[in-house]
C-alpha cells in the first residue's frame, strides 16, 4: 500500500522558510515512495476560531476541506514556525477547526491513527525545538503518533539557496530521516 502524506507549513507568509522546508519534505516523502499533497494554508482561509461562529454559521466550508485532506491522508508532516516560543496562531487555528465535531462525525476522527513528523526551520537558536513540542503535545492529544524524529533548522534564514533548497547536505540527511520515519510508520500502520 502506498501511503497518503499531507505536507504543510503553520505559515501563510509567501517567502516563509517553513513553506520552503514543507517543499523540500513533499520532495523527500515522494522519493520514499508516498503520494503526497502539498498545501498551502493561505488556500483555505479561516475566521479565528469562535464557538458563537461556529454555531451561528456552523463549520467553515474551508475547515471541511481540511478535515477532508486530513482524513483522506494516513500521515501529515508539519513545518512548524516558531512565534514568540511558541507555535503559530495558523496552525493552531487550523488544528482547532478540524477538530469540531460536524454532525456524527467525531472531532477526533481527522486525527486519530494519524501519523505525524515535525520539523521547523527557525530565525533563532532554539530551532523551533517549542513550536514543535506545543504542536506535538496538541496532535498527540487529538489521538495522532507523532514519530519520535524531528528536524529543528536555527538561523535557517542563512539554510536555504536562492532556489528554496536545503544547502548543508546534513540537513536534508535529517529531513529525510524524519520524512521516512512518516512514511514508513503510516505504511506499515495502514498496510
């Protein structure tokens, strides 16, 4: 069985290093023998989360499409920016709409059995070690295995050449170690 990988980035900047570090995992999770998609949250714009909304209007027909992408995929990897030691407004509202139960459906059911790999490509010295730890601690709540590898970038704004690619060979080498980690767990776990 080939397994489904959703690929995306908690950033809707244009020229995030989190976009581009999410191409580069789309790429290595192809070459490891997954059918990918890549998303770009900016595509499916959202209110901040509100339960008033949500039970005026009911669930955002963007945050359907994202269950629907989340539930259609074995695995997801996320390239989690770090703001302010922790992970992005996006993301999290993103993982909060995707959670509402819609009819019958549970919250829990776009994430649960899901695998996840972090990575995070950070302007700091911390490497995005926090964001990826509060994503971590959130996902695993709604019922994903997040894989224990992970790649934190610090000062990745120095990481990537003018085409958006990884430069130091050591980097792409641990992107794909936890690139191949999703994809062989969800294969295995799905087969």
């Amino acid at each position: 069985m080939t397994p489904r990988i959703l690929v995306l980035a908690g950033s809707l900047r244009a020229a995030s290093l989190n976009k581009m570090l999410a191409r580069e995992a789309a790429t290595l999770a192809r070459a490891a023998g997954a059918e990918v998609t890549l998303i770009d949250l900016k595509d499916f714009p959202l209110p901040i989360y509100d339960g008033d909304v949500e039970v005026a209007d009911g669930l955002p027909a963007n945050a359907r499409k994202l269950k629907d992408l989340f539930i259609a995929h074995h695995g997801i990897i996320v390239a989690c920016p770090e703001y302010n030691a922790g992970m992005t407004a996006v993301l999290k509202n993103v993982i909060d709409w995707v959670s509402r139960q819609h009819g019958d459906e549970s919250g829990t059911v776009p994430y649960e059995g899901k695998v996840v790999g972090l990575c995070s490509a950070a302007g700091g010295q911390f490497a995005g070690i926090r964001s990826m730890e509060a994503a971590r601690n959130v996902l695993m709540n709604l019922g994903c295995l997040v894989v224990p590898k992970r790649l934190g970038i610090a000062r990745a704004n120095q990481a990537f050449d003018e085409a958006g690619r990884l430069k130091d060979p050591q980097l792409v080498t641990g992107l794909d170690a936890v690139v191949k980690q999703v994809v062989q767990v969800a294969g295995a776990l799905h087969a």
